[in-house]
C-alpha cells in the first residue's frame, strides 16, 4: 500500500466511511464524527501528504481557492489506488464506499468521484468547491451525494456548492443538498443531516 499514514478502525457494519480531513488537519480528525454518523460502519481516515507550511491537505494549489489541478488529478489517484489496496487489505466491499470529505477532503472527495478514480456508494462532503475547472464527463448513476453547505461560507461559497452540484447531476450523480445557517466550520446540525441521511432507508 502507498505511504499514506492513515488508521482503520474495524466496524461491524457492511458500510466503511472514507474520512477525508481538512487543511490542517489529520487522520484523528473526522473519526469521531464517523462514530457519530454512523456508529457501525468501519473508518479509514488517511492523512493528506501534502504539506502547507506545516499543514496537511490532500493536494496543492496556488494561493486560497486557486487549486493546482494537475496536481488534483495526481493525488486524487494516488489517493484512489490507496483506497482500493486497503480495501483488498482490510476486506471492505467498495461498493459500499462512502467518502465523507470536510472542506479539502471534500475537494479531494468530489475531484475521485468526477475523474471517476474511485467507485464508491456515495459521498457526504461538507463545505465543497469545485476541484477542476474541466473534469471528464464520467457518469456518476447510481452514486449518492449529500452536500452540507453554509449560506455564510466565504470560502466554499454558495456559488460553489452550486457549481459543483450541478456539475455532478450532469453526470447524473443524486445529489441531495443541505444550506446550514453557518459559516465554514461544521456544526452540529451537519453531523444531524449527515447522520439521517445515512439512516439505513436512505443509503442502505
Ligand atoms: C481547499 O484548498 O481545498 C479549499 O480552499 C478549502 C481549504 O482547505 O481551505
């Protein structure tokens, strides 16, 4: 497997969450709110490898909110084939893949889904942007996406959640989409919305 520092936390579930953490942060992040959405899934959560002045991300990019797209497309892959290899390691069902990505794990998320680097279930990403200027028509049926935005995010802005959710229904993704009277950080009502999303009725 690639050189990914990550961790893996067995569940008894059928569903594994892929956690993807945000600019600075790490593999520990986003694992307690993996229990708390879906307490039975499995988690893998790798730490991104690039570094910013000390902070880990997923991928590079040029100054706030202008991303380093063919480094986007290398490391989304680079991260895709890590995926698959834990899942032949650790035995999980990639269709029953769930990327849970926050901020630029949710760049990372959404940029695998639309190079159609990585099959998986769904995605919830929290506060997106878009990852590519022109990414590939690749069809996305069958994959579902909850997108929790803030109405007050100055970086993953309105506009951009907009434009990436009608970039993945162009490929034909479902995407369900959820506006918190918030800013950039998650709160509480997106641990809520991503949790009944993923209640058994919803994506089984
Ligand atoms: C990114 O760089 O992916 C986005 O600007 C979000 C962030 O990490 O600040």
């Amino acid at each position: 497997m690639s050189d990914f520092i990550y961790r893996f936390i067995p569940g008894k579930g059928e569903r594994t969450l892929l956690l993807l953490h945000g600019t600075g942060g790490n593999e520990a992040d986003l694992l307690p709110l993996g229990f708390a959405i879906a307490p039975d899934a499995s988690l893998l959560s790798p730490r991104g490898k690039v570094l910013e002045n000390g902070a880990s991300r997923f991928f590079r990019r040029l100054a706030e909110g202008v991303f380093d797209e063919e480094d986007v497309i290398e490391r989304a892959n680079e991260l895709a084939e890590f995926v698959s290899s834990a899942a032949r390691k650790y035995d999980f069902d990639l269709n029953a893949l769930i990327m849970v990505g926050y901020s630029n794990g949710a760049n990372i998320a959404s940029a695998m889904l639309l190079l159609g680097a990585l099959k998986a279930r769904g995605a919830i990403l929290f506060r997106p942007m878009v990852p590519l200027s022109r990414p590939p028509e690749h069809p996305l049926d069958d994959c579902e996406v909850l997108i929790s935005g803030g109405r007050f995010d100055q970086i993953a802005t309105p506009d951009q959640v907009n434009a990436l959710v009608d970039l993945l229904r162009e490929r034909r993704a479902r995407v369900d989409v959820r506006m918190q009277e918030g800013g950039h950080e998650l709160n509480d009502r997106d641990v809520k919305t991503a949790r009944d999303w993923l209640a058994p009725s919803a994506v089984a």
